[in-house]
C-alpha cells in the first residue's frame, strides 16, 4: 500500500513544504560540488532566497522563536558543511574586532 501524505505530515501544505525543502536541499548539494562551498549568494534566484531563508529559520531557533528548522534539516544542512553566517557578515566583523580589543587588553 503507497503511503500518502498525510502519514507524515499534518497538512498538504507541511508535506509539499517538505518537499520543496528536500529539492533546494538537492540543488544546494550540487552548487557545492561545482563551486567547493554553500555560499550561495542571494540574487542566484531561488537557490539563494532558500539558503537565506535557512539561516533565519535558523537564527530564529537559537532566538527561542517559533522558526521551521527541525532537528533533521540541520542535520542535513551541517552535513554538507552549510554556512550559517555569510562570509564577511557583520557577525564576523564584530568578532574579528573582538579579538582584536581581547588581545589589545592583554597586551596593555
């Protein structure tokens, strides 16, 4: 017996959600292997609005928000070496600077 959706999901709309999740997911994996990182900067269409989506979704989680990011998609995400601040993002930058004062403060 073929098991539809509803075995899994509360709703269609949670099951093609998911499904459209697991198809970017795929095509993350191969901009991966053609570019050697998950960096996908956001004017590449679809692809880009998605990754960007994933870091707030995951933000939102570390916030204590309600956000859509579940165990497994983190999972999956992490597997494949997903990066969840940009590169050079403002986060960094603060860091960097961090640093910076910690080994300015030691030193004097």
């Amino acid at each position: 017996e073929k098991s539809n959706w509803r075995d899994h999901y509360n709703s269609q709309r949670q099951y093609i959600e998911a499904e459209q999740w697991f198809v970017r997911f795929e095509e993350l994996k191969l901009y991966k292997a053609q570019h050697g990182h998950c960096g996908v900067p956001r004017y590449i269409e679809k692809l880009g609005r998605w990754v960007h989506t994933q870091r707030t979704q995951y933000r939102r989680l570390q916030e204590g928000k309600q956000s859509r990011m579940t165990d497994e998609r983190f999972g999956k995400l992490e597997s494949i070496g997903f990066q969840w601040c940009r590169r050079g993002s403002n986060n960094d930058a603060w860091e960097t600077m961090f640093d910076e004062l910690k080994s300015y403060k030691v030193k004097h």
